[in-house]
C-alpha cells in the first residue's frame, strides 16, 4: 500500500507527508545569501514512529542538492526524487520509537507547484519571504508536510543583510500604500486569504505594537504569548488581550486602525531606548 493510500492521509492534502510516523519538533540551521539567492541549511527532525515498524519513510523537500543525510547518526539509504526525499534507515524503527533525522541541503529555492501557483521562498531585491501555506514548506526545508503533524521549531538563520526593522518596516510601508486600500486584516475573506499584501500588512501591525509597547516590553509579550499558547490553536481576539496587558496606554485605536479598517495607518517609528538612569548618589572612583 503506498503511503498516500494509507489510513491518517489527509484528506485535503494526500499526497504531502507520510502518516506512518510524526515529528514533534524541528530544529533548522539556515544560510541565505541575499545576491546569489543561494540557500543552505542542516535540519535535525525529532520524530516517533507510529503503529507499525519503520523500514523506511519519506520527507516533502524541493529540488535541493542533498549533501548529507543520517538517522539516528547512521548513514541510510536514500533518493530524492519528485519533491520527496526517500529514506531507508539500516535498521527498521521499532513501532512507536522515537528516532532522530538530519539532512544537510543547499541549492537555489524553487517553487512547489500547487493549486494555488507556485508556493516558495521568495527571492526579493534585497532578502527574502516566506509565506508558503498550505504547502510552500518544501520549497526551503525538509518536512513531513502535513497540517495534522504539529511540531515545535527552533530556527536560527544567517545572513548578509544588515537593515533595521523601522528600515524594513519603511520599505513595506511604502509598498503597501501604493496598492489598492480594500484588504481587511481581522477577516480578508477567502478571495484573499493569500494575498501578499496580508502577511506584509500583518507584520506591520506587529511592528506597530512594538512601538507602542517599547522593546522590553514588547518581547515580554512574544514570550508570554508563545509559551502560553504552545502547540494550540489561537484567535485575534486573544492576542489582542494578551498584548494589553503589557501597555500602560489602550491599544483599541491601534488594532482598529490596523486590524478593522481597509485604510494604511501611517508608519509608526521606533523610539530609540532610554538610557538607564545611573545610580544615585553617584559613585566616585576612589571614595570610600
């Protein structure tokens, strides 16, 4: 029976991923080169096995040159073919055993052709964006490419870069407030649940909060926010109350402005950080 007949498929998605086993967390070293659009990467997949033995099991992942692969630290079998990289491990996994997968990729990403065009990581002037759903996630790394096999993720990225988030956020903006004003961020409907302009003005929003918020606050939010709601599902209206609770000032008007209405706001700027107070009395080198 092939993988896309077995019993756990997705129904809307059965050719993507493979039900027989699961991973509960990624860890992805990634290295991107803005001018050549040149990707590296190493994934380190801890997974479990499911119901039955694992004599071999197969991962989503684009037309990468595949430099290294290991199970358990063992070097196994394998082919990488038609967006699917095939792995027979020496040995059979034990049903229900957890297990642990590395590849080592690198390459120039290219689209993975969907219902919805070609999904990837998308090559900008100068860096790049990912927003890849429901299933661009290939296009950029290893996975086991279903909706139903959650995982946490540890992702680190290097990079040549060296803008700013007020200088990105500049950029955006600037973009955005060229194109028509009918997206409406709380609820963009299905027609355009997938148009660029929603992750763009949603990250604007977020880099709105953050000046609202300060800094220190502001990533005491984002940590909060994740550990509480780990692994679950949430909704606009909890991050909205969460994010409240870190401002000494309402935030209604800014997630009217940036959530309900179809207008741009106007771009916010990043406060520079006030400088600690020193100490008081002050400290004499020397004195007693």
């Amino acid at each position: 029976m092939s993988v896309q007949q077995t019993a756990g498929s997705d129904p809307y998605f059965p050719a993507n991923g493979d039900p027989r086993y699961r991973v509960h967390r990624y860890e992805l070293a990634l290295d991107h080169r803005p001018g050549p659009n040149r990707l590296s990467g190493t994934a380190r997949l801890n997974a479990i096995a499911g119901r039955a033995p694992l004599a071999e099991f197969q991962l989503n992942l684009a037309d990468f040159r595949i430099g290294r692969v290991r199970v358990d630290g063992k070097a196994p079998h394998y082919t990488h073919r038609g967006g699917r990289l095939r792995i027979r491990p020496p040995k059979a996994i034990r049903a229900g055993a957890a297990f642990t997968v590395e590849v080592h990729w690198s390459g120039n990403a290219k689209p993975v052709n969907s219902a919805w065009g070609g999904l990837r990581w998308e090559e900008l002037e100068d860096g790049a964006l990912v927003a890849s759903q429901p299933v661009g996630a290939p296009s950029w790394y290893p996975c086991n490419d279903r909706p139903a096999d959650k995982a946490s993720y540890q992702l680190s990225v290097t990079t040549s870069g060296g803008r700013t988030a007020q200088q990105l956020a500049t950029l955006a903006h600037r973009k955005l407030s060229s194109l028509p004003q009918d997206l409406r961020l709380a609820d963009p409907g299905r027609k355009l649940m997938f148009d660029d302009r929603l992750y763009e003005r949603g990250g604007l929003a977020l880099h709105a909060v953050r000046c609202a918020l300060g800094d220190e606050a502001f990533f005491r939010m984002l940590r909060g926010w994740a550990g509480v709601r780990r692994g679950g599902v949430v909704t606009t209206t909890a991050f909205i109350t969460h994010a409240a609770r870190f401002s000494a000032q309402p935030l209604d008007e800014l997630f009217t402005a940036w959530l309900e209405k179809t207008a741009l706001p106007s771009l916010p700027v990043l406060a520079a950080p006030v400088p600690a107070r020193p100490p008081y009395p002050p400290h004499i080198a020397g004195s007693a």
